[in-house]
C-alpha cells in the first residue's frame, strides 16, 4: 500500500509534546554530547516519525525514505570509528539515540539496532580492511541497508545447530539453508550471514543482493513491529565469493558478540517505548473526567502511575551504568542479558497498565500504547528470549547450564 507521507505529517504535525521523566536527575548524569544526541534524535522522531508512524503500522508500511534520513542524523553505527563513517561515540550515546528511536517506535528502532550492531559491528569487529572500506561507509549514511541472519526455521534460540552451510569452490563459496524472521532483509543490500563452513564451523558471510539464487521474502500477518520490515533470506546454491567471509571469527562467538551490543541497545530503546506510554497515560489520568474528577485522583490509578516511574528510574539506572561499563569495555553479557531482560519486561508491563488506565481508547491508534505493546512481544523474544536471558543469569549464578 501507498502512503502520502507527506500529508499525514502535515496533518499530524501538532501531536507529539513527549518529554522524558527524569525523576532521579539522571541528566545531571549525562554530558552534554549525550543530551545533544538525545535532542536531536527526539526532534527528527517527532518531525518524522511521530506523524505517519500509525499509519505505517496499521498498513504495514515500512517507511523506507527515512533509510538514508537515519544514515543522517547519525543512527546508523554511532559507536563506529568516523573512518569509517560512523559517529565515534560512546555507548551511552548509542543507547540514547537507541531510547529515542524506540520512543517513536520499536521497528524503527529495530532497523538501526541492525544495522549498527548487527551488520556494521561485525564488518567492523571481524571484517578486513578491504570489507570495512566497501561497506561501512555506505552502510552508515544509509546508502546501503543491511540485515542480520542467524535465525532459521528449526533454530532459533539454539543456533549453535543451525543447518545453512557452505562448501568450498575454488575462489567461492557455495552457500545453501534458509534463515527466517530477518529484520529488514525484504528491502536489504547486503545479509550479514552465520552458516557452517565444511568442518562444522560457524563462519560470517557478506552476501550481496544480486547474487544469483539469494532472496528475501517478506514475511506477512505481523501483530508486532509492522513498521519494520521481517522476511527470509533464502541461498540456493549462492556463489559468493571468499573475500566475503568475515576472516576474523570462527564459531558462535561471532553473532553473540553482534547480539551483545544490540540487547545493550534494546535495554536502552525499552524504555523510551515505556517512557511514551507512561507520559500518555499520565496526560490522560489529568484530563479525563469520571465520577466528577480526573481519573489520576483515584487512588488506584495513582497507584499505576507511581509504579511505572519507579520502574523507569530504576531501568534508567540500569541501562545508564551499564552504558560506562561499556565504554571502560567491562560489561559482561549476563550484565547486557540482566538489563535487556528487566527493562523489557517492565515496558510491557508499563505499556498493559497505561492501556489499561486510557479505558477503551487504550485500544486505538489515536494513541501509541496498544502499538508500543504489540511491538514490544517481538522485543521480548526477538536478541534472546526472555527465557534464554533468565538461563544466561541462572548460569551465571550458579555455573550450571541449564539449557540443555
Ligand atoms: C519481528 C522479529 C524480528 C526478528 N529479527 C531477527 C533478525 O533480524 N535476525 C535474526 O537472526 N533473528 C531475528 N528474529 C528471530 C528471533 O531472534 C527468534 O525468534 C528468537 O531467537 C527465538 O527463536 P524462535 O522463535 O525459534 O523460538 P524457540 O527457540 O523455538 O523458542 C520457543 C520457546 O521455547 C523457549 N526455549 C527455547 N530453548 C529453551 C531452553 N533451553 N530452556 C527453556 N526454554 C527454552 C523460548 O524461550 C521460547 O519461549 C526476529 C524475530 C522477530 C519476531
């Protein structure tokens, strides 16, 4: 379906007032360049998002001219090196700008949490020089999108049995398998790819739109993030050539490390999704009148409201001190599990309250909570489950997996 983005943003262009609670005075926490991120990522979200983003998801429209729009105000790899045309900030940074893109919506955020921690970060981490040049650059400013392939069909939290393999062919690789509920790979450039090499290994591959016998279909009938979009990635005998192969990973340590910095991410863009629906439900505890008086001066709805706030300061803190001890390079992945985990949970439960608190039009798009919610059961299963993160704290605390 087409849609006039145009005019949607002039009709809608007056909605959007949001501001954060800052109950604990945790900007005072924040230096200068962080609030200079937080501002204007806020503004374009307001500007660009705000006012098509429900029209997007009851279409299920991906708005893909704001691909190059987020390659722009610098969503795109914050936390790369600028050689190679990211933002070279810190991680407090990228969670903010994360925060900010979720607060408009989470497929959004989605879209750049893939391509900054999941196809730049590996290029990046793992890639050659030659990789680096060729793809960074463009993945940054937008020019080209990329996708994330580790999930298949048969495995999803256990990818270590994933079956996609390549076999040898001189100076290529033949690659075959599937990999299914890929963000963004129906519009994709480049697939960053996890498949077993011939001796069982796990490898990353750059594979390139174009190559003969790669597709990307779309995935239909989302309930969730339906202004992101999901498909497949689908190799029938790809021949794609070795210099494509990240040289340097082999093994699963390759996507987990990819998945640590995108749950980093999540924790932080959880809770502009709880921020939204918490200043939505408190604007409307104040005006709406039941019984003679606004419904914020029952005890009960009060009682809602006062326990939101003190979830989102409480995940504020987490995500906040887990951004430095990313940036001293100390956060271990049960700390990134431990902060992904928490702070979706409580922005689904933020966003079920805040629902619950705007009655019947809780349920409508003239408001984003029953969005936010629908959004955030893909952001609770999708960069591990919340189960898989309860088992990576469990291990963590008595060192025995309990996954198998
Ligand atoms: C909208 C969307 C976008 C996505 N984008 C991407 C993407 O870009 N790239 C990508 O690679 N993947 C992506 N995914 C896939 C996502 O990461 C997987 O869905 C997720 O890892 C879970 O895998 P699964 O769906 O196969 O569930 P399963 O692994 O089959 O799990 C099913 C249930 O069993 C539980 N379970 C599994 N193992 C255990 C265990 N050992 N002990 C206890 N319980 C267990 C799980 O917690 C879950 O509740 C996306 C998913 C969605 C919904």
């Amino acid at each position: 379906m087409d849609l006039d983005f145009e005019s949607l943003k002039e009709h809608n262009n007056q909605s959007d007032g949001f501001n954060h609670p800052d109950f604990y005075a945790i900007d005072s926490l924040l230096s200068d360049e962080h609030k200079l991120v937080r501002d204007s990522v806020r503004n374009w979200v307001k500007k660009e998002i705000s006012p098509i983003i429900d029209a997007c998801c009851q279409a299920a429209v991906f708005p893909q001219h704001i691909v190059p729009q987020l390659g722009k105000i610098g969503c795109f790899g914050p936390q790369i090196p600028t050689q190679y045309g990211g933002g070279g900030l810190d991680y407090i940074s990228y969670g903010i700008a994360m925060q900010e893109l979720e607060r408009g919506d989470s497929g959004i955020r989605s879209t750049a949490s893939v391509q900054g921690s999941l196809v730049m970060h590996p290029i990046h981490k793992f890639g050659s020089e030659e990789q680096k040049m060729k793809y960074l650059p463009k993945l940054a400013s937008g020019e080209y999108l990329g996708s994330f392939g580790l999930t298949e069909p048969n495995h999803g939290s256990d990818p270590g049995s994933m079956e996609t393999s390549f076999k040898d062919d001189g100076d290529f690789v033949i690659l075959n398998g599937a990999k299914m509920w890929i963000s963004n790979s129906p519009f994709c450039d480049i697939a960053v790819v996890w498949a077993k090499d011939p001796d069982g290994i796990v490898k990353g591959l750059i594979v390139e739109r174009g190559m003969d016998g790669f597709t990307t279909p779309t995935t239909h009938k989302k309930w969730s993030l339906r202004a992101s979009a999901t498909g497949e990635l689908v190799f029938d005998n790809v021949r794609v050539p070795k210099k494509n192969i990240l040289p340097n990973v082999k093994g699963l340590k390759g996507p987990l490390t990819c998945l640590n910095s995108a749950r980093y991410g999540i924790s932080w863009g959880a809770i502009g999704a709880a921020m939204d629906c918490y200043h939505t439900a408190v604007k409307y505890a104040k005006e709406r009148i039941q019984f003679g008086k606004p419904i914020g001066a029952f005890q009960l709805q009060q009682k809602k409201l006062s326990e939101m706030l003190t979830e989102i300061t409480k995940a504020q803190l987490l995500a906040w001190r887990l951004g430095t001890l990313m940036d001293e390079g100390k956060a271990t992945p049960s700390q990134i599990s431990m902060a992904k985990r928490n702070n979706v949970e409580i922005a689904l439960n933020i966003a079920r309250e805040s629902r619950q608190i705007l009655g019947g039009m809780g349920i409508s798009g003239d408001y984003p909570i029953m969005r936010h919610m629908a959004n955030l059961e893909s952001v609770i299963t999708y960069e591990g489950t919340h189960d898989i993160h309860l088992l990576i704290l469990g291990m963590e605390i008595t060192g025995e997996n309990a996954f198998v």
